[in-house]
C-alpha cells in the first residue's frame, strides 16, 4: 500500500509537502505514511482516493482496478 500512494503522487507530479498541504498534514507526516511508518487513518485514506481518483480499495492493494465499475 504505501508504494502504491508514493507511485501514485509521483505520477501526479505531485510533491509530498502538496499532498500534506490538501489532506491537511504536515509534509513530514505524510512521509511517514508513504514509508510505512504510521498507519493511515481512514480520512486520509479516503483523501488520497479522492486526490488521486482511485478506489480505496487500489489503494490498500484489494484490487489493480483504479476506479470502480458501480455508477
């Protein structure tokens, strides 16, 4: 999981001190969760998903499908 949200700001382009900055964490924060070494909390989990456009459930590696098939 946490290779997968570092992969996905990268393909965003995106720092880790702007990704703390939208879910409202310190930069240093966020880092720890990329490295693993705090867990996510649920909001953040979900602020990721809705960041990046990907299901919560790519995010914790349940599935390789970025975006739900449910409309």
């Amino acid at each position: 999981m946490y290779k997968r949200i570092r992969s996905l700001r990268e393909d965003a382009d995106m720092t880790q001190a702007q990704i703390a900055k939208i879910l409202n964490c310190s930069q240093r924060v966020y880092s720890n969760y990329e490295r693993g070494d705090l867990d996510i909390p649920t909001e953040i989990l979900i602020g990721l998903a809705k960041i990046h456009r990907v299901t919560t459930d790519y995010i914790l590696e349940l599935s390789d499908e970025k975006q739900s098939d449910k409309k």
